[in-house]
C-alpha cells in the first residue's frame, strides 16, 4: 500500500537512510500521501464530460477573439521544445517521466494564452517534471517583461530521474524563476501567505482527490479576481467535481487532453483538464490584454 516510497527503499537501502536523515519530514510526507492517494483508487471514476467547444468558450469568458491570435507564437515554441526534448533522448508526451506525462499541447497552449494575456505578476504551479508547462510559462513572462513564476516539486525519489526535473528550462529565466523543492503539503501555504494575492495557479503534482482538494482550496483563497486556476488530469479523481460543486457561480470548463500519442490509461485515452475563471477575468482584460 505505501507503493513507490516502499519499493525504493527496499531496492536502495543505503540511499533511503542518507534521504531520511536529510529530510525525514519529507519523506514521511510523502509515504503518507502515497499512502492516501493508493487508497483513493479503489473509488468509481468520475464521471467527467468535456466541451466539445471548451477553447472558444475559453476565449469568450475572457472577452478575448477566436481563433486566438497567440497560436502561431505557440506553435513555433512548442516544435521548438519538443525537438529540444528529443534532442536530450527524452520522447516527449505521456509516460515520459517515470509514469507521468509532460504536458500535453492543449493544457500548456491554455496556460500559454492565460499567462499572455493576463499578465500574471505571481505564478504559482505544483510539479515540473521535465518543466514543459514552466518553459512556457517562463517564456510568457519574458515576452510580456514582467511576472515571476513559483514552482513547487517533490522530485522523484530516484536519483537518475532528478537530473532531469525542469531539463526543458535549463539555465534560463533565473531571474524570472523560483524551485522550491520539497511537496506543496509543506511549502504551498507558506509561500501563498507569502506572496499575499497571486494571478493564476496551476496543479499539476500528486495526482490523489486530497491533495487536489487541498491544493485547489488553498489556492483559490490567493487567487485574486480576474485569476485563473488550472487543474492537469482532472479525470483521475474526484477533487476538480468536489470543488466546483462548491464554487459554482465561476466559469468553470473540462477540456480534453490533446497529448503527442495515445494516453491508453485514460478513460478517452487522451486524458482531460479543467479551468476555473474567478469573477472579473473580462473586466481585468478590458484594461491590460493586448500582448
């Protein structure tokens, strides 16, 4: 039941001991809510419903044209990425990252646009993996001349696999950039009383309804209005439903995955996503769009 963290730690005795006596918190951290996300599975799927029509809706929402006149700049980065990723041996797309997927063209194509036309100063977002939804992101800001973007993620327990955490960003945008390494159960709340109000949040960790839950519930009290939230792989639990059920008067969409090859563990086998608009997203625009 204790899954991954057991199993790594009966193949690397030595390693797991020098890991707890450096963070021992961390790493219970993370059995317990390995733990609890292993206890979840054996709940019915929810019974999530995409819209056909989610991307226009999207722009309708936030008073913005359609089709969106940022997918040429889009585009041109994400080839350029992908054949970044290839070029490092990493086949880009779902199961690239141990058992996680990078993101996928539709989800970083939305966070694209939001970061775009929103002109977030405060980013936060939970898990990189190989950073492919924080190249981009970070590439926003840059285009835009101003923003930050605050990235929490527990890396793989695996050695070999941390050496490629946010290998799609590399050495750039260190100014426009802060890791905080370790899971969003023990940084997120710190860093959202920190940062006071932020602009728009992206989950994209532990994929359990409590973690979601909690990351959403914690978010959204940051978010100010006009902000987004942004919810990777809404279909493998319940907390995207749980949540919205309970914040229904907001823009809320599922939207369908669009990854670079079949997903076959996914109920579509693409997977979806979801987006919540917080009230006066079209008024915010009115005054600052125009990238």
């Amino acid at each position: 039941m204790l899954g991954i963290p057991l199993r790594y730690v009966l193949k690397h005795p030595v390693q797991a001991v020098k890991d707890l006596a450096e963070d021992p918190l961390e790493i219970w951290t993370t059995i317990r809510e390995t733990y609890v996300a292993g206890r979840e599975q054996g709940r019915a799927e929810c019974p999530y419903e995409s819209d056909d029509n989610w991307e226009s809706r999207f722009h309708g929402y936030m008073g913005l044209a359609w089709p969106c006149q940022l997918d040429p700049e889009f585009w041109s980065l994400w080839s350029e990425v992908t054949k970044e990723l290839e070029s490092k041996g990493i086949r880009a797309g779902p199961e690239s990252f141990l058992s996680w997927n990078d993101g996928d063209a539709a989800f970083v194509r939305t966070i694209w646009c939001l970061t775009r036309f929103l002109r977030p100063k405060k980013i936060v977002e939970t898990g990189v993996a190989h950073g492919v939804s924080s190249r981009f992101m970070l590439a926003a800001l840059e285009r835009n001349g101003d923003g930050h973007l605050y990235s929490i993620d527990l890396p793989p327990l695996e050695r070999a696999w941390r050496k490629q955490v946010g290998i799609a960003v590399g050495d750039r945008y260190a100014d426009r950039w802060t890791y905080i390494k370790g899971s969003s159960r023990r940084h997120l709340p710190a860093l959202l009383s920190q940062l006071g109000e932020i602009d728009l949040f992206i989950h994209d960790s532990l994929h359990s309804e409590r973690n979601v839950l909690f990351e959403m519930e914690s978010a959204w009290k940051a978010l100010r209005p006009g902000g987004a939230l942004v919810v990777d792989d809404i279909d493998a639990n319940w907390g995207f439903r749980s949540f919205t059920q309970e914040n229904t008067a907001d823009n809320i969409l599922i939207c369908e995955a669009e990854p670079l090859r079949l997903d076959l563990r996914r109920f579509n086998q693409k997977g979806l996503f979801g987006i919540i608009l917080k009230h006066g997203a079209g008024r915010y625009l009115s005054k600052s769009a125009g990238a």
